[in-house]
C-alpha cells in the first residue's frame, strides 16, 4: 500500500516550517531549502536522479528503457501559504515519487523517461507573484520580478543569492517542448465536490480561467433617522442588489460557473449613516473562456441596470484574467481509464484553483487528478486526506504512468538528460 | 428680517473651533468656553439673565410680566462633532435670542418667562454619551458618566475642573417640572423632506424612537474558484439577502419606519476567497414605539428565515434602544397655527435623529419646528440654510412665543428665578 509511506512523508514534510506553531514555507526561505534537500533524497533513494535548479525548483530524474528520452514530467509544488494545510502541493510531488519508487524496486523502465519536479513557488506568498518555479520551467519566467521586494525590503534577486543560486542563470531552467511528452499533475481537490461524490478522485477536465473585477458604487450618504427609505441612495442597499443577483445568475447557470463577492467596504462606515460608498470585489470563473466572457459581460450588464435604476454611479474595473487552460482530450482519456481500471466511478470536475499547469500549458499537454480533502477545506491546518485516498491516488497515478501513451508533440531531445542532472 | 443677524451670529460661532481647517467644538474644550461666553453676551444683549450651568450650559432667562414666572423654555446645543456644520444646534439658540432681542426691543413682556438653553453637549462627541447638558437638567444625568475617558485619557471629572465647574454641583443644574411650561427646539432638519415638499419649515411630530442591532452571520469559508455555487455557505451572500429584505420591508411600510445598514465586515476578506463570517449593524426608527418594536420582530424574523434557508448561524443582538419621544398634541397645534398665519402650508413630519427634546420630556411637554437645510446634508461642512428659510423659523417662533397658551403642567415656582440666575 502506497499510501502508508506517502502520509509519513506528508507528515515529515510537514514539520518543515518557519514556526512549529502554523506551517508556513516560503519560497527562498531556509526552511524552503531544508524541504528541497529532504525531497532529492527522496529522489535519490527512488532510483532518480536529482538536482536542484536555477529558480529553487527540485527535479528528479528517472531513465527510460534508454538514456535521453522525452519524459512523462509530473510534478506539485513545495512551497506553502502562511497557516497553511500540510497537502496543497506536497501530495503531488510525493506520490510522483512514490510511484517511481515503485517502478525502481521492480526494475521496470518505460519507452519515455519520467521527470518529477517539485516547483519551488506556486503560491506567490513572499513576492506576490505566482507560478515563479513553473514560468521559470516554461521559459516565461518575467525577470522584472526579480526586482521586486518581500515584505522584509528584500529583492527577490537577492534572496535567491542568499539561498545559493544565480539569478543571472534562471534561463537555463527552461525547458524545450520537445522535451515533455506531457505535464501531469496531482493535487488535493481544494473543494468539496469529490466528497459530495463520495468518490476519492477526480479527473480534471480544465483548470478554469478567472476574471476579477472591482466595482464602486456612489450614492448619497445621510442620516439614518432623517432620510426617508424612498429618498435614499444607499450605495450598500445597491451592492446588496448586486450581490444576490451575482448568486443568482451563478446559480442559474450549469456549466461550472462561479462567482464570489469576497470584499467589501461600506463608506463612512458608522451604524447611523446610510452608506454613501461601496467599494467590492468580483471574482468570476468558468471551465470555457467564451462561457467566463459572456457571464462577465452579462453579470456587469446586471451591475448597471442595478446602479441606473437606484442613481448610483458606477465604477467597475477588470483587475485580472486568467485565461482557462484545458485539459488535453487524450490526456484525460488515459487518466479516465486508469480511474476506472482500479475500480472506482469516473467523474471529470474543473479546478478552480490555480495550478502550475497553467504555466506548463505552454510547453506541454496538461492533465490533473484530483484527490479528495474533508470538506473541501484547503490554505487551512484542517486540510486533511484520508489515507484510503491518498493511496487510491497513487494506483490511478502509477497505472496512468505504466500505460502511458505519449501524444505525437514530443520528439527525442538530447538535452532532456543533460538538464535533468 | 431677522434672519439677517441670525445668519451673522451662524457665522461667527461657526469660527469658534478646535482648528480652523473644519468646525469641531467639544464639551469642556477651550473653544467650548469661548462659545458659551459670546452666547451669553448675546443673551445680555437681548435683555436677558445669563449664566453657566453647573454642567456648561448657558442659560438665560427674560422675565415675564412680573417675576419668577414658570417659563417657557427655547434652546438647542452648542457643542458640534468632528468636521460639522454651522448649523445643528446653534440656529436654535441663536434663533430663540433673536426672538427674545425682539421682544425686548418692544418692551414686551409676557404672561411668562422665556428661558433660552444652549446645552453643553448633545452629540456626545468626547465622552461617547449624548444629551449630557439636557439629561442635568432634566435631573436624569447618570453620575457614572463622571467616571468616562476622552480619547486623551482624561476623565470627565477632571475635564469639567479644568473648564471651571465643579462636577460636586451638577445636581444643581436639575429644574423641576412646574419651572417649565413647555420646552420647545427649532432645529435643522438634517433630512430631505422640507427641501423635496418646498416648505421652509416643518411641525416635528415626534422623536422617533431607535432600535440598533448587531448581526453576525457564520457560513463556510472557501476558495472562489473550488466550490461550487450549489455547495456555498456564503456569509455575503446571506448578509446581502438581509440587507434587500430590510430595504424593501421598509420601503413598503407607510408609518414612516426606516432601516438602515450602516457597518458591514466580510471575514476573512479576501478577493478569492467566499466569506464565511460577515457582522453588520442594523438601525430602525419609526414615530411610534409600538410600530418600531413590531417591525424590529418582523425583520428579525425575516432575517432568522433567511440564515435558516442558508444554513447559517446566526447571532442577533439589540445593541441599542431609545424609546419614541412624542411631541405634545397642543404644542403642535400651536406650532401649526404660528405656521400658518406666517403664510407656509403646515407640514407635519417625524424627527429622525435625536435632540435634547429625548431628556427633556421627562420634566416638560415637549415640541419642535425644523427648519429646511439644503440636500438634507447634516454633520458636514457642506450644511446649509438658506437666509430666507432662517427667517421664517424665526417668524414662526417669534409668533408661537407672543401667542403661546401654556398647558395646565405647570404651576408657579419661585426657585425658577433663582436657578437661572
């Protein structure tokens, strides 16, 4: 059973922290690096090669039948949000390893290698930027970021000095296309719908694309007492309107819509004056990106008529987008059918969490598998897998491997072994 | 026209400030005492009595044909908030000397006192506790309040030493009952519905009465992007249905009740995370108790039903009550005739912010006018009269003095005279 091993690595990863009171490993942090150290060796004793690269990221490498083949790349991340759950990232990347290590003890070799890479920062906690070891990998790392400042004053370009790396050099973590048959992730489901199910996994069919928007409303601000109700303009009443009618036409919708209010301030702000301003955010995903596009426009269309009809001015502002990454159809197909060779109900979800493939799309064919987490609960020390499932991820995982079929994307390249050392 | 100097006197006092970027004149503050000074000078100026009351109140007091008479009792405060108005409080002291300058530039002198009060603090702005000059001399002060810090540190007790009162002796600020006939206030209306029916003035019916409540909603927090919309216990969302269903249950209600959610706070507040705990602040104010009370159960109950459907907790608490204070029915009528025989349409309409009239009825009927202030706008710098509008506020209390009828309250008390000396 595969799952006894890879929740006493969860656990022992898990106590590689800033503090011992909340899990928290941040990206170029010592801890950071004591976890990277920990992962090789975990590398090494699965029979791969390992190596830490230009931006942090720790990469395994496991031959082929034959030295120098394209690789099947799987992959999570290790680092950690602040007070975080011990199995956003890490699940993936031990897994992986498990199931190499498997492969290692009875000595079977596949027609492609298999690359592990545990991506060194995904959150984006320290320098408010996401996906740094993905992008890096990808060859669409933005080097501006290197300039920019945690919140100690510290440059990102030097934290990476401090911690032993080249900044100068985060080019050479890049890799080709024709290096990867495809990138495969497994990550904890970070949502509730694989419990619903009463399934342990899920096979992810695109990690969804995101709009956020920010939306002001002016009114008049006035007494509480003095004001009768028919001549207000409460700019909270209004973005009270707006709120229901979001959930509304999310809830209306059956193609995997989501759309959350999760700030708002109300202006003065005192229990007798009606509101004068609201300020609040929009955040809206769909598994399509015509679908996402179309909600957006209609849901603002909603806020407008909301704010004609009650005489508030409105402002209201795309911040961010995101574009939808789907999964690729035969990589789907072959995680399907491994889902359903180890015995359990096939069921295809959208993420709408962010993940390293949204990075990786731009080399690679991308598919996810999703485990299951109580309650849905993730970015929280209550994230927890249930051993049952962290090993039914692994057979799904280890058998997708062994069957793997690569696409016609990838052709042999010399320079996936020299890198992967 | 009266309205002339009324104006001129707005403007001085409104000079008289903590700083001269905006007009903030606090109880018990130097700027306080200057206040007080330059009243009582207009007061003498008048041909009344004047004097500081053991708690800041300037009195005064113009005889009646002969002396010791009960009196008929003006007034309105002199202490303003933070980056307030000319306005609030100050027109009806001012406006009530000017009356009395007029009677006593005609050697009239009627069949009772006129006493003017311009109470220390009504806003309640340095000791978080209102009506502290009208509850001394109502007889209702709470002693305890002595004991209350301002933002600096400092007690009332020793805020009221270094003003030059002797905190030992507001007991004797207290007048009993039959040394008043009635009290009654002209104020600013600090609402819209004088300026939106075109009147200048408006017969207060009562003081509304207040019931504030806190709510706190707990649902689940959860990732924008992982939950589902079927699965969400969204604590915005919930609030959000509150907030229209109070809107709309006092919109429909024609007794002139109003509700207002002023504070609202989504936990943990974050653009891509669903709120799981959201607290607002309710306000609800109607002219009758028994119909406020009736509508704070019913919007209760509305607000139970909605945080049941949504399976959300529900915390609900009356933070906060002030019972209605009705103005009396022959003061009003007397109020109406002055009204009309100055030439404008009677308008009754309720008061919905509070007044000293709150502490006062409990030794006096009680009446008030308002007068129209442009847009409703109160508590800002951007409040306004117009000169004309001033002027006939003046008129008709000039009128209402010189015709008022005294009810049977009142008998003849010698320590009338005393007191306000």
């Amino acid at each position: 059973m595969l799952g006894d091993e890879i929740v006493s690595r969860i656990n022992q990863l898990g106590t590689i922290s800033e503090t011992p009171e909340h899990l928290a490993r941040i990206f170029l942090s010592p801890e950071h690096r004591i976890a990277a150290d920990l992962i090789m060796s975990w590398m090494k004793d699965a029979g791969m090669a390992a190596h830490l690269d230009a931006i942090g990221n720790v990469c395994g490498r496991y031959e082929g039948d034959r030295p120098g083949l394209p690789c099947l790349m799987l992959g999570s991340h290790y680092d950690t949000v602040r007070d975080a759950g011990k199995w956003d990232g890490p699940l993936g990347i031990i897994t992986a390893i498990a199931c190499v290590a498997d492969l290692n003890r009875r000595g079977v070799r596949l027609p492609f290698a298999i690359e592990i890479v545990g991506f060194a920062d995904e959150e984006g906690v320290r320098f408010s930027s996401t996906l740094l070891g993905s992008r890096a990998i990808a060859g669409t790392f933005d080097e501006s970021v290197l300039n920019t400042r945690d919140s100690a004053g510290l440059t990102m370009r030097d934290a990476m000095v401090a911690f032993g790396l080249d900044p100068a050099k985060i080019g050479a973590a890049a890799r080709a296309r024709g290096e990867l048959h495809a990138y495969v992730e497994l990550h904890i489901e970070q949502g509730p719908v694989l419990e619903q199910q009463n399934l342990p996994v899920g096979v992810v069919t695109a990690i969804a694309g995101a709009t956020r928007l920010a939306a002001n409303l002016s009114g008049m601000a006035g007494h509480a007492g003095t004001v009768p109700m028919a001549l207000r303009r409460d700019a909270l009443a209004g973005a009270a309107e707006c709120i229901v009618a979001v959930e509304a036409f999310c809830k209306a919708d059956d193609a995997g819509l989501v759309g959350t209010v999760g700030i708002i301030n109300a202006m003065p702000g005192a229990t007798n004056v009606i509101p004068g301003r609201v300020s609040f955010t929009l955040d809206i995903r769909a598994p399509a990106d015509a679908h996402r596009k179309l909600a957006v426009a209609e849901i603002v269309g909603w806020i407008e008529a909301i704010a004609k009809r009650r005489e508030l001015s409105l402002q209201i502002d795309v911040t961010h987008e995101n574009r939808t990454v789907p999964c690729a159809p035969s990589l789907k197909a072959q995680m399907a059918e491994a889902v359903a060779a180890e015995g359990y109900g096939v069921f295809e979800l959208p993420s709408g969490a962010g993940h390293d493939g949204m990075a990786m799309i731009d080399i690679a064919d991308v598919a996810m598998l999703f485990v299951r987490c109580r309650g849905g609960i993730s970015h929280n020390p209550a994230e927890h897998v249930e051993i049952a499932d962290a090993d039914a991820g692994a057979r799904v995982l280890l058998r997708l491997i062994e069957n793997f079929r690569p696409g016609s994307q990838t052709r042999e390249a010399g320079g996936g072994q020299d890198r992967a050392r």
